[in-house]
C-alpha cells in the first residue's frame, strides 16, 4: 500500500478552493492508500502570524478536515508542531541544502517580493522543511498543486543528493498524485485570481447560507454581452467555473446558453449559483458546527495522531542519524 503525505497551512478556515483542490482526493485517497494529513502550523510562521490566533487557525483547519471528510480511523491526521522530529530532518536537511538553489524558487521570489519587509530564514528554506514533513514518512505520493510542482522535485533532489552523499538509499523520491486528473482551481469572486484565505475573496467551508448569499451577490460582472457566443471576460469566467464545481451541467449549459444568445441576467445566475454553493456545502457545514464543539473528540484526534505520526517519524529519524554517524556514547 503507498504512503500519501499533504498537508494545508494553518492560516484560516478552509474554503471552496480547498475542498476542490485539495480535500475532495484527499477523501478519495484515504481509501486506497496509508495517508497522513497534518495541519501545517509550524509552515504558517514565515508570514509571523498573531500568536493569539495561531491555535485557533490551527483548530480551525482540524475541523475542517474532519467536517470535509477525512477520517481518522482511515488516516493519520496530525499537528505539524506535535512531531518535533520533522524539524530535527528539517535540520539535518538544511545541511545539504543550497542557498543558490534556494533562493530561485518561484514561492520564495514571489513571497520576497510581496513581503519585502519580512525576507526570514523559514521562507527562504520552505522547501526542506516541506521536504522533510513528506521524506519523514517515506512518502510515495503527494498532492500537490501547480503551485507546489517545484517544491516537490526539490524533495526529491533532496532525498538523492542525502542518499548519493551517504551511499545509502534510505529516501524514496516521492512523485505527485492528482488520480491522473487534472486539478480543479476554483477562483475567487472578485475577480483576482485564485480563491485564497489572504486575499479576503473566499467562500469558506463553514460560511452560513446568508454569508454565501452576501458574497455571491458582490461577485465582479458586467452589464453583459453585446455579440452573440463571445467569449466571457476572466471574471465572468471565473463565476461559471465555480458553477461547474457546484452545480449539474443542465446548469450549465442553461446559462452557457443564456450568454451566448447575450440573454444572461447575472441576478438569475448569482442567484443560482448561491443555491447550488448552499446546498453542497451544508452537509460539510453541520458536520463541522457539529465538531467544533466536541473538545474531547478533537483532543483524541490529534492525541491519537501525533502518537502515529511520531511512530513513524522516530523510526526514520534514528535511520538518519546512524547514517550521518550520530552515535550514543
């Protein structure tokens, strides 16, 4: 059975985007494969988050995953920061990690340009810690996103230049694992992008039916096409995309139909898309309402969890260190 890793930053609630891109295989691969699903708080500390939200961030993404579906009894389901053996490889990892290579990945460029006033060490060296939270576990497969492509062939790089300098072949090279389908990117309602937790255009997992109804209706559109079967401007698009995600094709192909014949009232198609958001996402929204209040469950879970995670992670660390010649006196 393969090993799966991934794990989803602990920066807020989770979202439409999430589900879709990353939880929805998440679900589907706990029935297939060993899989361990942590949540990345330790990740979430290049950006210097408010200590006094980090454990609710943290316990929100938990509930999350659990509302979404991921199953405990099916998985390992762990906090990043429960397992101090990952920042121990983390560590070592860093030994044999480049600041030349480093400092040309995509994430780090686009992070240091963005926060040009917060260049720390942590963002500089994501990649080995994201590298070992997956070679920790002997992870086989990891899913990954466009986003995170670059990430993974670094841990990979990683797991054969630690297993070349040492003549062993402790580490597996991990490759990615999407079920051979392309990714779902779900966008964001203003226009701009991807749907993300920091650009404040999200629609969450656990929002009520009239927050969704509030976000759809201040959704960017226009005043509507003029030529028959034009093609729809990136905000336009980005609505029908996430009616794709939700709805049935008779519904959207009723308002494909709409636009190309330049009928279309965005009132009417606002209006169904909130519906079709509302009705998917109540079940994960009562699962999770329903979580949230169970101290004792949640406690369990990640108790449970880091006592699996930790067994997996010890067994791996005392590997590495007898390679790089850690000994007991």
């Amino acid at each position: 059975m393969d090993i799966v890793l991934s794990g989803i930053r602990s920066t807020g609630k989770l979202h439409l985007g999430n589900y879709f891109g990353a939880l929805r295989n998440f679900i589907r691969m706990q029935d297939e494969n060993k899989c361990f699903f942590f949540v990345a708080d330790i990740h979430s500390l290049t950006t210097h988050p408010d200590p006094r939200m980090l454990h609710e961030n943290t316990r929100n993404v938990l509930v999350d995953y659990l509302g979404a579906g991921i199953d405990p009894l099916k998985s390992v389901i762990y906090v990043q920061s429960d397992v101090p053996e990952t920042m121990e490889l983390y560590l070592y990892l860093n030994m044999h990690a480049y600041l030349g290579e480093l400092s040309k990945t995509v994430s780090f460029k686009d992070k240091a340009r963005k926060q040009p006033e917060n260049v720390n060490a942590g963002l500089l060296t994501y990649p080995t810690l994201m590298a070992a939270d997956i070679l920790i576990h002997h992870a086989d497969k990891v899913p990954v996103g466009k986003d995170q492509e670059q990430h993974l062939e670094m841990t990979r790089r990683f797991a054969r230049r630690f297993n070349n300098f040492y003549n062993v072949e402790l580490f597996k090279e991990p490759v990615a694992y999407n079920f051979g389908e392309e990714l779902i990117k779900i966008p964001g309602l203003d226009g701009n992008g991807k749907m993300g937790k920091s650009e404040g255009n999200a629609i969450y997992l656990s929002d009520s039916p009239q927050e969704i109804e509030k976000k759809v209706k201040k959704a960017l559109t226009d005043s509507g096409p003029t030529v028959p079967d034009s093609p729809k401007p990136d905000y336009i698009e980005n609505l029908f995309t996430v009616l794709r995600a939700v709805s049935t094709p008779e519904v959207v192909n009723h308002f494909d139909n709409l636009w190309n014949r330049c009928e279309i009232r965005y009132g009417d198609l606002k209006k169904q898309l909130s519906e079709d958001i509302i009705r998917f996402t109540t079940p994960i929204r009562e699962r999770i309402l329903e979580i949230e209040k169970d101290e004792e469950y949640l406690h369990k879970v990640t108790a449970e969890g880091a006592e699996r995670a930790r067994e997996s992670a010890a067994k791996t660390l005392n590997e590495v260190r007898q390679v790089m010649g850690f000994k007991k006196f």
